[in-house]
C-alpha cells in the first residue's frame, strides 16, 4: 500500500497540458481546443486535456490499421506479445503510486479503494491475459476422414474502447488487455472527467514494447470524440462500459455505419438481499454500508437496494446506521478516509436531485442526504440512506450513482425474489442466509450477472462480469472475454 508521504509528494506534483497519444506519439487535437481537468477534492483545475474530435479519431484509427495491417503485433509469435503484456503489468505495478494519486486527483475516489481497483488490478488483468495469449487456441472439428475442418480463431482488428470514470483504469484494463492480447490494434477514448491513467497508460505501452499504432488514446467529449469512433467505418468493434443512454446510441451508431460489434457493460440498481436467518448481521449490515458507500456509491454493482426481511429489520437497520456513522468522509487523498470525493459537480447535483424526488414521493430518510465539507471547495456527499421506498418510487427504480441507499422491507422469499427482479436492470445482487438451500434457490431466481452469497463485491479477474436484461450484454473478465475480440474462422479441406 502506498504510504501518507508517497502522497504528499505526489498531489503536489504538476500535471498541467497533456496530449493525445496516437501512432506511438504524442499530439495536440487538431482544432487545438483543450478541456479544462478539474479535481473533485477541491474544485481546482490542475490540468488540461485535448478536446479530440473526429479529425483526431480518424488519425486514431488509420495508425491502428496500419499498425494490424503491417502486423508487428497482430501477426507476432504468442510468445513475444505475452511478453510485452507481462512486461506492461510490471511498469502498472511499478508505477502504481504514481498513477493511484493522479488518478483520484483526477476522480475523487478514496486512496485506499483507488490503489487496489485501479493499478493493482489493471496489472493483474494485463498479466492474466498475458499468460492466455499461447493457452487458447482453435479447434480441429470431428469431421469425417475425407475432410480437415480447423476453426481459426483470429483478431477482429481495430478495436474501440469507451469507458466511464469510476475505475477508468480497471474497466479500461478489462477491455484493452483481452483485444490487445487477442492481437487486435486499439483505440481508447477515455472518459472526459477522468482521462489522465489511462494516457499515463499507453506511455507505459510504449515503454513495455507495444507497437506504434497498436494502442492509441484519443481524449475528448462523448458527444464528438465518443460518437466519432462509434460511427467510424473502420472500427470492427466497440467495447463499452458507461450508462444505457449511451449503449443505445452506440447501437444505432452501428446500425448507421458499418455493422461493428457492440459489447455494452451498462448500469444496475441491484438488491443485497439479507434474510433473518444471515449468519453475521453485524458483519452483514458493514458489508452492505461499504457496498453502497464506497467511492459514493459510483460502482456499477453498488448495492443500491438493500432488501432486509421484516423478523431482523430492526436489529439490521440499527447496524447498518452504526456502520455507516462510522464511514470517515473526506480527502480522498488521507488514507483514513473510507469515502472520498463525488467525482464531479454535475454528479453531486443529480444524486442531490435523487435525493428531493425521494422525499417529495414519501420515502423517509434516516441519515445523509446533504453536500457536506462545501469549505474545501470540493464535492462531497453524506452517505443518504431511505427507508419505506416503495417498489415504484424512482428510487427503486434508477440508477442514482451515489451514495444513496434505498431500503425495503420483505415477509417470504417469493416477495423477495419478486422485489429483485422488479426492475429493468440485472447487474448484480447478494444474498445473506446461513440456509444453503435458500442460497442455492436465490442464486437461481434472481436475473442477474452475478449474485453473491454472504458477501458483496470482490470477484476477481478469473469470473465474468456483465449484465442481464437493460445492464447490458457484454462480458469483461475471464477467459470469456477474449471470445468479444477474436473472430472464428472455419477452414474446410478436402484431404
Ligand atoms: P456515460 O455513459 O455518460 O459515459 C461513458 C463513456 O461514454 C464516457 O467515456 C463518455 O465520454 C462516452 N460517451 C458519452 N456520450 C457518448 C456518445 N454519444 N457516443 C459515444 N460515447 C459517448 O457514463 P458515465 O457517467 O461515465 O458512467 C456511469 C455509468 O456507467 C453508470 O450507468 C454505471 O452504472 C455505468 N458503469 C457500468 C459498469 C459495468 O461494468 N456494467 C461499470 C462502471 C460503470
């Protein structure tokens, strides 16, 4: 873990303009326009970035191209790409306390959860998919004499990734890592509010030994940057981790140019489930308050409704109040902090808005529901917890994406699969019980990714991650994901 002092030295370190990295080179934004990098702990600006549009995508992707064409990384023997991705997750690693603190300056996300989400583990997923590079390979079909028939499996080419700004560089890792390891080039527009990592990143490419034009960063606005790449006639698939309004317009960006791929990993608004009979309801009611809290509630799989049976309802809820009063809110730069910065103004204000509908559609609020430390001209939030929050209410309904809890009551099992599976997201979940059989029953019923049991959170880069139903349909992590960025070819011979 990094120490107080590493990041005393390096919050004060200067960041000021950075550039595109594109064709194994920096460069400015070809209109020269840049976007002002504003820190959520204190409301300064401390960098700039280019505002890249689609004369910046295009150079983006034409160097990929090349690159694939000539084929220094596509076409590589195995071996030598497993190397240059080990050597990568080495540099993450070795660069960790570096990229940690820019990447809260840049975010707000408390240290101590940044440091393991962020460089730790976007060098495990570089590593692990180093290590599949020569361990998956084609098929030889079971064909009858006369015939060979081989299924190839072969990079798909230009790769576009779009990622949001929670964990840029673990979610950035989870795509970039699986392509580049399946031997694609690609093409990165990281998320505007926090961009810094993932260009720090492609340096580092560079250092590791990935070819120029193999991994390229374009930095830039969703609207312009972002579009540009969905709409792109040579971009054979796009990646994407962000919300459902913008998975749908990168379908029908698809559908309007050249029918590329589309994997979308979107938001949830999933159920932690605790049953009477949970076998800690202390350690159950702490899990859960760090399950929402943590990094205000800005995860994907945050357990934003939390569904507590009617028997332990008060004994949970009091455990739950304990736990949260304890969070330390602050600094996202203090170790001592549990919950940093909201990572921006605009975040702030819609949970603040989330917060107004609740009241304003009877649910009641318990604790939080304010901006607090407004002094250190940051954006920070008290973690807000409601209860009495009806299956319709919006709270139950949408993605907050803060730090703001919905809380229900249920009788039976039935009414707590039915309360679960009563939205249009299926992300994640948990259940608590000490009774297999229930656990075994839940896993089952509930729609969802992936369902926990007496636990919240922590599944490594060995399982997949993705949604059901509006969460999406794509799949990061684990072996499956390379399947997103290689294409199966099928060579029937007659002998
Ligand atoms: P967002 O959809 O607003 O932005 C995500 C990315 O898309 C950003 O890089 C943005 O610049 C880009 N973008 C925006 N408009 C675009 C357009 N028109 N064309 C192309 N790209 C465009 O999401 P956000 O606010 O950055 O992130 C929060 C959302 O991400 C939440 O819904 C959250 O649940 C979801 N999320 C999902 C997962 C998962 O694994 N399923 C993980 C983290 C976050």
């Amino acid at each position: 873990m990094i120490s107080q002092e590493a990041i005393a030295r390096l919050r004060a370190a200067e960041i000021g303009p950075r550039k595109l990295f594109i064709d194994g080179g920096h460069a400015d934004a070809e209109s020269g326009a840049v976007l002002p990098v504003v820190s959520p702990i204190d409301g300064r600006e401390f960098a700039a970035i280019p505002d890249g549009g689609a004369a910046d995508i295009d150079r983006a992707v034409r160097a990929a191209r090349s690159a694939f064409d000539k084929g220094s990384w596509s076409r590589a023997a195995p071996a030598r790409r497993k190397k240059v991705l080990l050597r990568l997750g080495e540099l993450i690693e070795g660069h960790a306390d570096e990229l940690a603190v820019l990447g809260v300056r840049d975010n707000g996300t408390e240290i101590a959860m940044a440091y393991r989400a962020e460089p730790l583990s976007a060098a495990g997923t570089f590593r692990y998919y180093a290590e599949a590079v020569d361990k998956v390979f084609g098929e030889v079909a079971p064909t009858a004499e006369a015939v060979l028939g081989l299924v190839h499996k072969e990079p798909l080419g230009v790769v576009g990734v779009i990622v949001p700004w929670n964990f840029p560089m673990m979610i950035g890792a989870w795509k970039i890592a699986p392509a580049l390891a399946a031997g694609n080039s690609v093409v990165v527009k990281p998320p505007e509010i926090a961009s810094l990592t993932l260009l720090r990143l492609a340096e580092l490419a560079a250092e590791a030994g990935v070819p120029a034009g193999v991994l390229n960063v374009v930095t830039g606005r969703g609207a312009t940057a972002g579009e540009a790449l969905g709409l792109h006639m040579d971009v054979d698939a796009i990646a994407f981790t962000g919300s459902g309004p913008v998975g749908r317009r990168l379908l029908e960006y698809a559908a309007r140019s050249n029918l590329k791929r589309v994997h979308l990993e979107l938001g949830g608004k999933s159920p932690n489930i605790v049953f009477a009979d949970a076998p800690d309801l202390k350690q159950a009611a702490k899990v859960s308050a760090n399950a929402i809290f943590r990094n205000s509630g800005q995860v994907c799989v945050a357990g934003s409704r939390l569904l507590v049976q009617a028997s332990a309802y008060d004994r949970f809820m009091e455990e739950l109040l304990r736990a949260t009063e304890a969070l330390k809110v602050g600094d996202p730069l203090d170790l001592g902090s549990d919950v940093g910065a909201v990572a921006s103004e605009e975040q702030l204000e819609k949970s603040l808005g989330h917060v107004a509908g609740a009241e304003a559609e009877g649910a009641r609020r318990l604790t939080g529901g304010t901006r607090i430390l407004a002094e250190t001209g940051g954006s920070y939030m008290a973690p807000t917890i409601f209860e009495d929050v009806a299956p319709t209410m919006r709270l139950a309904c949408e993605e907050v994406f803060g730090p703001v809890l919905a809380v229900m009551r249920f009788d039976t099992e039935e009414e707590a699969i039915r309360l679960a599976n009563s939205t249009d997201y299926g992300l994640a979940a948990a259940v608590w019980t000490a009774n297999l059989s229930t656990a075994h029953r839940m896993v089952r019923a509930i729609k969802a990714g992936v369902v926990h049991v007496n636990t919240y959170g922590g599944a490594d880069i060995t399982v997949p991650l993705g949604g059901v139903k509006q969460s999406g349909f794509g799949r990061d992590k684990s072996l499956h994901a390379l399947e997103k960025f290689t294409e199966l070819k099928t060579a029937w011979i007659a002998l």
